[in-house]
C-alpha cells in the first residue's frame, strides 16, 4: 500500500504551476457524448478521476487518442446508453453523462452514484428538472433509466444552486426543443468553463457567470480544441502551504479572480499575497484566526475548507469554521487533532484554538480534501508523518510529492 513519508518543519521557496481544473474537466469530458465530432482536450490532468471518466466514455464506445499535449476524442462510435456501477460507484462525476446520453440518445441508463464519505449527495435535483424538460425518469436496481420522446426546453428554478445539477440540465438543454431558463444556478467558474466549451462547439448559452443560464437548443454540435481553466482547489491549496510554512512562493498558472474569496480571507487574517493575472505568491506573514463560513460561489468554497482548518490549527488565535455545504465534511478533524491540533466540532461547526505546535504521526486519508489538509499539516509539524490512504489524494492532485520536492518539502512516496 502507497503512503507519503513527509518531514517537517520545513520551508518552502519556488514556483509550482496548477494543473488543469479537475472539476471543469469532468464535466467537459462528459460533455463530448454530445457529439459525433472531434473533440481535443489540452492537458488533461493525470488524476484518477479524470482516468475513470476517461474509462465510462471507452466503455460507451467513444473512441480515444493522445497527440502530445492533446488528447483527442471521437463519440461517433457511441453505442451504449448505459453507465454501469463498476465504474459510477468509483466516482459520483460519472453522473454527469445522464444529461448528454439522455438529450442525444432519447434514453439512458446510469448507476445512482450511492453516497460518499462527505455526505448522502442526492441527485433528485438533476433528476426533477429533467423530468420538467419531459424526461420519464425510474429508479430500479441502483440505476436511474431515463427515457424521453424528445427533451423540451423549460424554466427550471433550483431550489439549491447544485454544481452537478446545473451542469447536467445545461448538457441536456444543448438538444431540447426550445429555450431552457435554468434560475438559481451555480456560479462557479467550472460551470462557466463548460458553457464557454459548448458554444465553442456551437451551443447557444447565454447568462454565463451569473445565477440566470439561458439555452437554446440546436441540432448539432461541431468539433472543437480547448483547454480549461486552472485548477482554484489545487491553487489555494499550494497557496496556503505557502503561508503555513511562512514561505515565500509563487503560484502560477490560475486566475486568483477564481479565489477572490480565499485571498480576501486569508488577507483578513494577516496573509502578505501579491496577486498576478494568473498567479499569487506568497511571503512570510503573522495570521491571526478567522471565522469562516462556507457557501456556493463566490462565498468560501467547500472544497478548501480542510486546508484552512489545517491552517487555522497553527495560527495564533482562535477560529470558527462552519461547513454549510455538505454534512459530514470534517472527518480531518480527528487525523489533525492525532498531529496535536486543539480543536471542538459542534455540529456543523469547528471550534479552533489556534497555535498549535504539530508533532509527526501516523495518519490516514478520508476524502480528498481532507487529504490535503494532512499534508499541510505534516508539512509543519515537527518529525516525520506517514499518510495512509494516499489514492484520496491521487483523485484531484496531480504530481502532488513532485510539485512540493521541487518547492523543497521533505515528502515522498513509499511502499508498506
Ligand atoms: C461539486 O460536487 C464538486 N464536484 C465538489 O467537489 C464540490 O464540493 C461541490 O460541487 C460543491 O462545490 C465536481 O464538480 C466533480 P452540489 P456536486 O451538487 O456537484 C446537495 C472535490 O473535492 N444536492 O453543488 O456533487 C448536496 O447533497 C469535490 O473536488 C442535493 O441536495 O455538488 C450537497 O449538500 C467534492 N440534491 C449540496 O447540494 C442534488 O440533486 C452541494 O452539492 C444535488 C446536490
């Protein structure tokens, strides 16, 4: 079993470049079943789940190549309708083949992703709106099976700006007859970035970037090149590692406005950042604690929760976090009190004494997230710490041991 071997207190200097955003590629990738036309992705990131996905468009016939920096994709050769368990039960992503499948096929048949470790993870808003679009939608034997004579275009109010709803129901808008109005839509630049991908195949979305997305159908889509956006998860990552090890780092390749949020807040707590067009670096700084509340975009995302809760554990003075999003979200908590963090969850609240001094100790990875808030925390913490459980990490980090050796962390992979 792989772990990481990391050794701390230890400083940090450089450049690390972000990768390519995880959570706009999945969908991206879901996306090229709705055509029978090239698709070359730009630098896809070698992560897990960008591998499964990958994997449930071979198994649905989609034929793959790689050209240097390109991997090129043809979806002419469809011919499944069907997202089976084995490969939806790895990863909840795979729900977002539903919408395509289902607007160019007329029917599909898909896993119901099951739970994971952060919480239940409903889907009966995607599932709702699409029956509003005139889709006929079963639950039988773990599988959702969808069937319509034809999507139609409909006003669709969330009643929770769902990331993955809002996703799916612009997917299965690109064919249905008509305008599709989704209201109370997610706003997170992963979700502008595949509407920017659609229309440059010829899709015709409107009211990118705000709460109010607009489709009107087309009949066909034509072949497209693009790359997507940094990965913001990645970089806020890399950017608290920066000021928990009171180092001075540049982090490239991402656009900070993604994480005007994060920088805010860390900038709150005392953060010295300069913030590029598509960089931040960070210098050694004093930060105090913070009251943190997490929220779809633009509030503080979910997704770096962890880390700041790593962070808040070492800064002088006490914090709150609060985890809005999804229910059982702190499972780092007790991995990082195992480092010697003081720190009292109450319900869906952390309470954080801050200041504290990390010793080295054998922990394990929850969820990918939580993850990387042990790697943080090994990063300051005085001897050696030995993280179990590392394939959490290896779904959303790409290179993760060699981006932080070459930023100079003691850290590396080994087998036990
Ligand atoms: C996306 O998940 C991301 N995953 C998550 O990132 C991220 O944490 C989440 O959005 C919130 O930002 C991908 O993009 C692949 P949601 P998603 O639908 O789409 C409830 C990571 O670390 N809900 O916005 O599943 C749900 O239970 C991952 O990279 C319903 O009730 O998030 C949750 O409480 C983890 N019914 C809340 O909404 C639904 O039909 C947010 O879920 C759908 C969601």
């Amino acid at each position: 079993m792989q772990k990481l071997k990391i050794k701390g207190p230890v400083s940090l200097n450089g450049e690390v470049e972000i990768s390519r955003a995880k959570n706009a590629y999945l969908p991206i990738l879901a996306a090229i079943l709705l055509t029978d036309k090239k698709v070359r992705l730009k630098n896809l990131p070698n992560l897990r789940d960008i591998k499964t996905m990958i994997q449930l468009l071979k198994n649905l016939g989609v034929q793959i190549e790689e050209d240097g920096d390109y991997t090129v994709f043809d979806a002419s050769t469809l011919n499944s309708h069907e997202a089976t368990y084995e490969l939806v039960k790895t990863m909840r992503a795979s729900i977002f083949v539903l919408g395509p499948l289902l607007t160019r096929l007329n029917k599909a048949k898909v896993s119901l992703p099951g739970g994971c470790a952060i919480g239940t993870r409903p889907i009966d808003i995607h599932l709702s709106n699409l029956e509003k679009m005139g889709a006929k939608i079963d639950l039988r034997a773990g599988y959702v099976e969808a069937n319509t004579d034809g999507l139609q275009g409909a006003k669709l109010p969330l009643k929770f700006p769902s990331v993955g709803a809002t996703e799916n129901l612009m997917m299965a808008a690109v064919y249905a007859k008509g305008t599709t109005v989704i209201e109370n839509a997610a706003m997170e630049p992963e979700i502008d970035d595949l509407a920017n991908f659609l229309n440059s195949m010829g899709a015709k979305i409107s009211g990118i970037g705000t709460n109010k997305i607009t489709v009107e159908g087309v009949d066909e889509l034509c072949e497209t090149d693009y790359e997507a956006i940094g990965d913001r998860i990645e970089a806020a990552t890399y950017v608290i590692a920066g000021l928990m090890t009171n180092s001075e780092i540049k982090v490239t390749r991402f656009n900070p406005e993604h994480l005007e949020f994060v920088l805010d807040k860390l900038i709150d707590m005392g953060a010295k950042l300069e913030i590029g067009k598509d960089y931040v670096k960070t210098f050694p700084s004093k930060l105090k604690g913070a009251k943190i509340e997490t929220a779809p975009f633009p509030g503080f995302p979910t997704d770096v929760q962890a880390q700041m809760v790593a962070l808040c554990a070492v800064v002088e003075g006490n914090s709150i976090i609060a985890e809005n999003i999804f229910e059982n979200r702190f499972m780092h908590v007790p991995e990082l009190m195992r480092l010697g963090s003081k720190m009292d969850q109450q319900g869906s609240s952390l309470f954080i004494e801050g200041g504290a001094k990390l010793v080295g100790a054998p922990v394990m990875c929850t969820d990918l997230r939580a993850s990387a808030a042990l790697v943080l925390a090994a990063l300051v913490s005085e001897g050696e710490t030995i993280i179990d459980r590392i394939y959490h990490l290896e779904r959303g980090y790409e290179n993760l041991s060699l981006k932080f050796q070459k930023l100079g962390a003691k850290i590396e992979v080994i087998n036990e």
